[in-house]
C-alpha cells in the first residue's frame, strides 16, 4: 500500500489494522513498513489526547508533506483507538449500560431504532451531556454503528466494527478546509480507508516469532511428558537474551474470570487480557 501511495502521488491512505487492547500489531506493521505516521493508542492515553488533538497532528503532518510537494501518504491505526480516548471511552462505556439490560433481540432491536429516531429525546435524557454532546458531533456513519453494532457474546459495542479510519479522515479533511479557508494550506487531500485484519498478521514471522514459538512449543512438550495437562506455556523476560527467557506455566482456569452478563447476553468465562 505504502508502494502504491508513493506510485499514485494522490491519495492518502488511511489504514485500520487489528488490535482492540495494545497496538503491537500495528506497531510490528510500522516498525517493518515506515509509514508515514502511526498512531499508538497507548501513547494518546499517556498524552491524554483528544480526538481532535490526533486530528490536528495527522493534519500537520499531511501539512508538511503537501509544503514539499507530497500530496500523499499513509497512516496506520489501532482499531481499539477510540478506546483510550477518555471522552469516547466513556460514551462507549454509557452506551453499553444501556443495552446489556434487553432481555432478547426485539428489545435490543426496538432499543436500536429508539437510539436513532431523530425526534426521540431518549439518547439526550439517558446520556451524560457530555457525552450526548459529543455523540451529536460524530459523523452519522459513526453514530450508526456506535448504535448497531454489538458484540454477541458480550453485548458491548464491537470495536473492530467501528470505522475508526474513515471517522480519522473525515475530521482530517474537515481541518485542512478550515486551513486552506485561512491560506496556511494549499495542498490536496484524497484519502482512502482500509481495514485491514487478518491480513496485517501474515507476514513472515521474525527470528523473534521463531524463537518464541519454538519455545512454547518445547515447554507445552515438557508439561505433556510430565503429565501436566490444563496448563498454559508461560514465557517470561523476553526482552532479554533468548538464553535468559524463563518458561513457567499457568493453569487455564487462572486465566479465565467469570463475567455473568444480565439481558440476554450470556458469556460465563472470558480470558483476561
């Protein structure tokens, strides 16, 4: 993509890539590829960014890159950003208080469509201002989805869903008006979105990847020869020597937590990050 986009010499490409919790998906992708901006969503929590703070430094960098004559690029992002952008987080977070009571599908669908209507007061008198105020600011592509798309087992709202990418875009493109409006910008913007899943995990795996893998692999056969089973391989230290990593083990059941869900999302056991 990265390729195509220096090819082109008119897009820039905006490129969501898996990850709900840490960006290290993302950042392996940066690390290999040099995109022209990555964003961690760790470091914009430690920032305690904004969503128009992130805006505002991925327009400053299409800014710098048009003043050279490079009207394009490509951005890498996190799907699990909005996550660690305080003020979404909690209107996420109100938004699945207000589903996880529906007691089946018609409730949640009728819920659905009551969220919606537009000269239905419920979402103003159920939000926090804060949040109804910034949920109205959203792009209504954003706020369907932020309505719609639910997790089944869990019933929150499914972040790999959210286009994060085309919302990053859209306020991007609505910034550079607001500059070339007042003559600190004469560049052009074309952007294009991309999910990219699965496909962002398929690259070769480094002599790291290797080395992990193969001793995970000699530890769960340590447990099996043991006759240790319903363990998990636990490697620690690796940011030391390989010969220095220390490979433990964990029972399954001291990963898992119980999770009762009320409504009629059921999900008993989830693994914990």
């Amino acid at each position: 993509m990265l390729t195509d986009s220096a090819s082109a010499i008119k897009y820039w490409y905006f490129i969501r890539l898996m990850g709900r919790n840490p960006s290290h998906l993302a950042l392996e992708c940066a690390l290999r590829t040099h995109p022209n901006m990555f964003i961690i969503s760790e470091e914009s929590a430690f920032r305690q960014e904004t969503l128009p703070d992130i805006v505002n430094r991925i327009a400053d960098v299409v800014e710098e890159r048009a003043f050279k004559g490079k009207n394009f690029g490509t951005v890498l992002i996190p799907e699990g950003l909005l996550q660690h952008v305080s003020a979404y987080k909690h209107l996420i977070d109100e938004l699945n208080d207000i589903f996880k009571e529906c007691k089946d599908y018609d409730d949640k669908l009728k819920l659905q469509e009551k969220c919606v209507a537009e000269k239905d007061p419920f979402l103003k008198e159920t939000l926090t201002p804060w949040s109804y105020s910034l949920f109205e600011t959203l792009p209504e592509f954003i706020r369907i989805q932020l309505i719609y798309e639910q997790e089944i087992s869990t019933g929150g709202i499914n972040l790999s869903m959210l286009e994060t990418e085309k919302l990053l875009a859209y306020f991007v493109d609505v910034e550079l008006k607001k500059r070339k409006a007042k003559g600190t910008y004469s560049g052009s913007f074309a952007p294009v979105t991309h999910f990219f899943g699965y496909q962002g995990r398929s690259a070769h795996p480094s002599k790291f990847d290797c080395s992990l893998g193969s001793t995970t692999g000699f530890g769960a056969g340590v447990l099996l020869n043991s006759g240790l089973t319903g363990f998990t391989v636990s490697v620690k230290e690796l940011t030391n020597k390989v010969e220095e990593w220390r490979i433990g083990a964990v029972p399954v059941l001291a990963v898992l937590r119980s999770q009762p869900k009320s409504g009629f999302f059921r999900h008993e056991l989830i693994m914990n990050s």
